[in-house]
C-alpha cells in the first residue's frame, strides 16, 4: 500500500540498537522511489514537551527557542543547513503539517531528498516517504505513533556479539561489554513490546546478516512493505545476486564524514558478520552471550549452551562493577575530549 504523494507524505523510520546497521539499510532505502529518509535528528524524544505538540505561529518565542535547540543536535550530525524560524513557519503555511509534527517534517525536508513542505519533486521523483534513521527512536515508539499516527517502522537487528564488539572502540557509547549488552538488551525489548500494539502492515522487521547477505532481495521486500517496487538495474557494484550486487548507499556522505560510517563508501558484503569471534575477548564474549541470551535465541543466532543471565544468578557485584568500569572510561574519555579543544 503506498503513500498518497497529494498530501501529507507517509514517514519511514528506520530504528534499532545503535551499531545494527541502521545508517547502512536507510541508504538502501532511498534507493526505492519516493523514498527519502534524511540523517539521524536526534531530537525528537528529546525536545518533545506535551506544551510543544500544539505549537504554531501564535507561540513565537518559544518556536525560537526550539529551533535553536533543535540546531544543537543538527550540528554535530553533519546536517547541510540549520533550521530556522522563517523556515518552520513557511512549511507549516505552506504544508498544512502544523505542530511539532510539522517542525519535525520540515527538519527532514532540510536534508534532501525531501523537497519543500508538500515533499514535492526531487530529480523527477515525488517524495512519498520522507524519514528518519535515529536508531535509538525504538525507544521511543509510542511517541512517534502520537505525532505520526501513519508511519511506517523498520526493525533491523544484529547479532548483539557483533554490536558490542562494533560499540566498545567507539569514541561514544557505552565502554563496557556487559553495559553495552544491557543497551542491546534494551533497544530489542522496546521493539519486542512495540510488536504487541503497531498495526502489523505497518512494521517491518530483518537481520542485518540477512541484508548483507542478500541485500538485493532485502531491498524488495523492503519495497513490497510500503508498495513500491526497486529500481531495475539496481546500481552495480560488482558481484552477483547477493554479496556485493550493489554499492551501499551513502547518500548523504556520511561514509566521509565519520570514521565510523567509512563502510558504507565500499561494496556490500558480509565481512563483518561474525566480527565478535576476533574482537571480543572470551570473557566478554561469555559476559555478553550470559546477558543477551534469551534475544539470541530469539532471532535465531547460534549461542550453544544455556548461559544463565547474571541477574538470574543475582551476580549484583559483577553488574556493579562492570557499570563502574563503564562509567570511569566515560569519564576518562570525556575529559581527553575536553583537554584536546
């Protein structure tokens, strides 16, 4: 079922634990027609106040003052352009989106592809899914089904070995492996819970070995989802109907950008599923299966024996201590960031 590009277009959200795969499947994504999903905002959950939803051109001051917080998420993420006042108010004028919904809408139109207040043409293409690739917005469902009672959501989940493995030398999240398990733990229970009340024509659920093993045939169901079919000849990329048919999609250069995108500037391919077997040492790769065992079993991964949770086994001093490992390497960092500026 597709979009009706007349009126307000239908968002697209694409969501799941940090380090899944998100930025990669969204770039896949704007390869389907119509479809621009922009980068992450980061915002939304945040800034959200009961006060805010109604808000219009009546409430001048504080629209002001939102859109200047709203540039304070937009910055740091790369965004081309800051929001503005005059801008805001032009798209609600002129897009009939009022509210916080509205502001949200016009955000995304910054980022291109989105084009202007109705979504109009971009390169000969109506955009009639517009969106977003936070992926912590998982957490957040329920808010975003308040302010967009018509999206579309898609869940991709990682084996959550490999995610703590991608997470840990990252210069943010979490800095240890039982705390960084928790978070997965977290992401894929909202998710889980999110099953029990999203419409199930409008949620959308894959592994990221799946889509990159076979991301042609991802991208079709992905298409199928919201009614749409990919393009053919999909870009080339080299290789064959699976691994490496395409280029990954970076169409907002991120790959350039951060050094923890630089994957999506080569081909697709499955090198990194399994990353956790090198990365991980036995300790944390025990810790990690120990915690997030039920979600393995779950969606299918191969753990081998039971490994009973360490609150299970009420190990309060170890989950104590890992949280303080984790906060004193925080700490440590962010003062290292502080003493280079």
């Amino acid at each position: 079922m597709g979009a009706d590009v007349t009126g307000p277009a239908r968002p697209v959200f694409v969501v799941g634990s940090p380090r899944s795969g998100t930025t990669l499947l969204a770039g896949l994504m704007n390869l389907l027609p119509g479809v621009g999903i922009s980068k992450e905002t980061l915002f939304v959950p945040y800034l959200y106040e009961r006060s805010v939803e109604a808000i219009g051109p009546a409430n001048i001051g504080r629209l002001t003052s939102l859109v200047a917080a709203v540039n304070t998420y937009l910055g740091p993420a790369h965004w081309r352009e800051p929001a503005t006042v005059d801008g805001v108010l032009a798209y609600w004028q002129e897009g009939g989106v009022p509210g916080y919904a509205g502001l949200v809408r016009y955000v995304w139109s910054l980022d291109g592809p989105t084009d202007g207040p109705t979504d109009g043409p971009t390169d000969g293409q109506a955009v009639a899914f517009p969106g977003d690739q936070t992926p912590t917005y998982v957490l957040a469902l329920p808010l975003l089904e308040r302010l967009f009672p018509d999206a579309y959501y898609v869940h991709l989940v990682r084996d959550p070995r490999d995610v703590v493995a991608s997470v840990l030398p990252l210069r943010f999240g979490a800095k240890s492996a039982g705390v960084a398990a928790s978070d997965w733990n977290e992401h894929i229970g909202a998710w889980l819970a999110a099953e029990r009340w999203l419409p199930v024509d409008r949620r959308h659920e894959l592994r990221y070995e799946d889509l990159v093993t076979d991301p042609v045939g991802a991208l079709q169901a992905l298409g199928a989802f919201i009614g749409v079919e990919a393009p053919d000849p999909l870009p080339a990329g080299g290789g064959g109907p699976g691994v490496g048919a395409f280029l990954a999609a970076d169409p907002h250069g991120l790959a350039a950008l951060d050094r923890h995108h630089r994957r999506l500037a080569r081909p697709i391919d499955d090198s990194s599923v399994g990353r956790h077997r090198q990365d991980l040492s036995p300790r944390n790769r025990e810790l990690v299966e120990s915690i997030t065992y039920a979600g393995l079993v779950a969606y299918g991964y191969d753990v081998g024996d039971f490994r009973p949770s360490p609150v299970f086994r009420e190990d309060a001093l170890g989950l104590t201590r890992d949280r303080m490992v984790d906060l004193g390497r925080r700490a440590i960092q962010s003062t290292s960031r502080r003493l280079k500026r």
